[in-house]
C-alpha cells in the first residue's frame, strides 16, 4: 500500500533531501512551502502524514498543527530546531503525534514515519468488534483495538499519545501511575531525551477533550483515573 506524505519545508535543500529519501522508499511525496501549499496538496488527493517544519513564512507549523488536528486523524510529525524544547511541548499540546529535531536523522524519521503509519493504518481497518472490548466510564466508551472513544453518540477524537495514554488508565482502574511510567508507556513518543513534561501536557490535553475531573492529580505520586470502568 502507497501512503502518501505531504512534506511542508521553506528549505528547498531539506525538502529535497526529505522527498528524495522517501520516494525512493515507495512513498508518493508531495512538497508544501508553506501552509496555503499545504492546503492545496490535500484538497487534491488524501494525505496519510504531515512532515511538518514549524518555522515555516507565514502560518508557522504550530498553528498549522492545530487546524489539521481540528480537520481530521492525518498523522503529523514535527520537524523542530535542537536547542528550542518549547517548541516541541507545544506542538504536542497542539495534537502532534511526534517530532524530530534537526540537523535531521532520515533513517530515525523513517523509524517513527513507519510506526505512525502503521497505527494509522491499524486503526483505519480494525474490524468490527464486538462489545465486549469496549470499556465503559462516566458516560464514555472506549473502543481499545478500533482506537475509538465515544461520548452520547459524538466520536471524540484522539492522537495517538492521547489514545495511548487513556487506554492505560482505562486499563488498570483505581492505579496512580507516575509520569515516568506513563511515559515509558507511550510508543508514540520515544524521544532522545525523554520529558516527563510530555506526560503533563497530554493530561492537559485529555482533560479538556472529556470531563475535566476524570484525570485527578496525586501530588508527589502522578495522576489517577477518578471514575469506575466496566
């Protein structure tokens, strides 16, 4: 299966260098300079994946980040600078799935392009399930292996740290987990330097997207699922 790729860099060199890499891995690549480009490319075709630079003229790649994530489950992987972490937390609280730091590693990138494409894909064309895979908790149902979480008929959609990380509180009801478990839980951010900051900005992001209360904080301990699972 081709996926396709949208890669958004005003460097010409890096985007060529990216777009080479890829098309010469099976992918169909197209180039985006900026976020109107961008725009474009996926009103032409269905897009899998965002390459996306965050210093970009213009509409820079945070805000981008939150208009694909309000749009729709198109997998979105920042590219950042080194010495400049905010960003990254940022772009994480904005609904990126991960991010790579530059001067780039292609055969890294490529590792964390496979493994989202293939949560992408996963969650696309699981089957039918039956009803006793879901869980059910203060109103929501969470649908572990069809990476659905429903609320009085609406989906709400999740990224796939999000997913991740509600699913292990789903999982094990009534458990404290610490941010250094959780974040060892979570495949979608294996990262150089891992952060326990992830942890809290994907708690800020959960609470605002269910009840708010759901997700208590344990001083000194971590954070707690306060509701009963079923």
């Amino acid at each position: 299966m081709m996926h396709h790729m949208v890669i958004v860099e005003s460097d010409k060199a890096i985007q060529t260098q990216m777009r080479d890499y890829f098309a010469q891995r099976g992918y169909r690549v197209l180039l985006a300079a900026n976020g109107a480009d961008l725009r474009e490319q996926m009103l032409l075709q269905p897009v899998d994946l965002v390459l996306l630079d965050i210093h970009l003229p213009g509409e820079n790649g945070l805000q981008l980040t939150r208009a694909l994530r309000e749009r729709g489950a198109v997998g979105i992987i920042l590219v950042t600078e080194r010495n400049e972490p905010i960003d990254r937390i940022v772009g994480l609280e904005m609904g990126a799935d991960d991010y790579v730091s530059k001067p780039l590693d292609l055969r890294e990138l490529e590792v964390r392009v496979k493994n989202l494409l293939w949560r992408i894909d996963l969650a696309r064309h699981a089957p039918p399930l039956a009803e006793e895979n879901s869980y059910l908790f203060a109103g929501y149902s969470l649908n572990i292996a069809r990476h659905t979480l429903m609320h009085e008929g609406s989906t709400i959609k999740l990224t796939r740290a999000e997913y991740e990380m509600l699913v292990a509180f789903v999982t094990n009801p009534g458990q404290i987990f610490s941010r250094e478990r959780l974040l060892r839980m979570l495949t979608s951010h294996r990262v150089d330097q891992p952060n326990v900051r992830t942890i809290d900005v994907l708690i800020r992001r959960l609470r605002r997207k269910l009840h708010s209360e759901l997700f208590v904080t344990r001083h000194g301990e971590g954070y707690l699922l306060a509701a009963e699972v079923c």
